[in-house]
C-alpha cells in the first residue's frame, strides 16, 4: 500500500491502479476489498465508470464488509448513473438504503442497550457515548443514500425524456 501511496500522491493513477490490483489479487479479505474499492475510486476519478464497476462490485458482493461493501455499492451506483444506467443505480440504492435501514435500527438497539446497561451501572459511559456516535452515523449515512437515490431518479425522469419547468 505505501507505493500505491507514492503513486496515487504523484498523480499516477495507473500505476496506483496497478498496484492496488495487485494487492487485491493476493488478499481475499479486508485488505483486498480496500485494494477493489481503491481501484474503482481511481477509475472514478479517471472517468472511466465502465472500468470502475467491476471492482467496486466485486466489494459490494464478494467480500460482504460491514464497511466497505455500503461505500462500493454508492460509487458503483455513481458509475451506473454516467454509464447512464439509471435504473439499475437505482436499484442499488435501494438494496443499499435497504441494509442502510438495518443497520441505523440495530445501532438504534445497541444505544438503547449500552444505554440500559449503563443506568444499571453494568458499563461506563463512553459505552453510550460511542454507540450514540455508531447511531448518528448510521442516520448520517442513510441521509446521503436518499439523497443519491433522489439524484439518481432526477437524472433516470431526464433520461427517458421527462423533465420539468420552473413554470409548473
């Protein structure tokens, strides 16, 4: 990771994308799904949507990581919207928005635990005060996926033809 470092900070993006797929190539777990999403990411900023979705879907659905499968499923709708492949980003965000849900309910559940515990004097209160960080983070993220949900159906209505006027 340190050359692709060097590489990405030279403005190098294919050697970076090199050495990020090289990574991926010989790491099947956490490290090769940073490596996937990296990839995707620097095509993304190369333009090249076509070329960004195969890794970053690979992240979305290979490697199954709490963290990182929601990130690559975002990017990888954005290079569905270039690819102007509406409605299948839309279908992503909806999976995402979908898991996104279950995930801001479950820390919901963990801060009201930590919370009840807490009270009983069973844990301290940085048990609360972090699990209130998962949970509005978790909020904060939802947020962003109905926004680019919302985004994406705009550009899906311009797409078929539709539109609107600021007379309507």
């Amino acid at each position: 990771f340190t050359y692709r470092w060097v590489c990405e900070n030279l403005k190098d993006d294919d050697s970076s994308v090199k050495a990020y797929m090289e990574v991926a190539a010989r790491n099947s777990g956490e490290l090769g799904a940073k490596a996937n999403l990296q990839v995707g990411r620097l095509r993304m900023q190369q333009n090249r949507p076509a070329d960004a979705l195969s890794p970053l879907l690979a992240v979305a659905y290979a490697y199954d990581d709490p963290e990182l499968s929601p990130a690559a499923m975002v990017e990888a709708a954005r290079a569905m919207v270039k690819l102007d492949k509406h409605e299948e980003a839309l279908r992503i965000l909806e999976r995402e928005a979908q898991q996104q849900t279950d995930a801001t309910a479950s820390a919901q559940e963990t801060l009201q635990l930590f919370n009840n515990r807490y009270q009983g004097g069973v844990d301290t209160y940085l048990q609360v005060i972090t699990a209130q960080t998962t949970a509005l983070e978790n909020e904060r993220n939802e947020v962003d996926i109905l926004r680019r949900r919302m985004d994406a159906s705009v550009l899906l209505i311009k797409a078929l033809g539709g539109g609107w006027s600021t007379a309507n």
